[in-house]
C-alpha cells in the first residue's frame, strides 16, 4: 500500500491526500513529526540528507521525495511507482 508521510499543517500534503481520494487510490497516512527517529532519518535520506520534506510517499520499497503539489507531476511519479 502506498504510504503517505505528511504534516497536517503542510498545503501540499493536504492537496496530495485529497489527489489520491479523489482517484479511489488507497493509502496509509503517516503524520511524519509523530514518528520515531528511525523513520525520520529515513525520510531525511529520501530527501537528500539534509531534513526532511512532506509530503514524502512511499509504495514497494520505492520512494518519491516531498515536491510541490503539481498534479501533472504526483500523476507521472505515481505511476513511475507503479501506481
């Protein structure tokens, strides 16, 4: 399943969870600043070390780092994930 990880107070977390709700993709939702330290360096690293970025998504081990929301770009990652 894909995973979102994402902040309530992030704009383009909220425009790509509703992207995905609009589509009937399913997801599970991760509020990213309630998680372990395990999991945040991970999203750091998808990100390229430095912090991390929301909203970061994850399906089967592959992994799309946080972008602005551009629906033409989510639609094109997603499907490079094999969505």
């Amino acid at each position: 399943m894909l995973k979102v990880y994402a902040a309530k107070w992030c704009p383009h977390c909220t425009q790509t969870v509703q992207y995905l709700k609009d589509r009937k993709i399913e997801f599970e939702y991760i509020e990213l600043e309630e998680q372990s330290d395990d999991i945040i360096q991970k999203i750091v690293e998808v990100n390229g070390g430095d912090d991390w970025v929301v909203p970061t998504l994850e399906f089967n081990g592959k992994w799309r780092e946080g972008k602005v929301f551009n629906a033409f770009e989510l639609h094109a990652d997603l499907k490079k994930l094999g969505l």
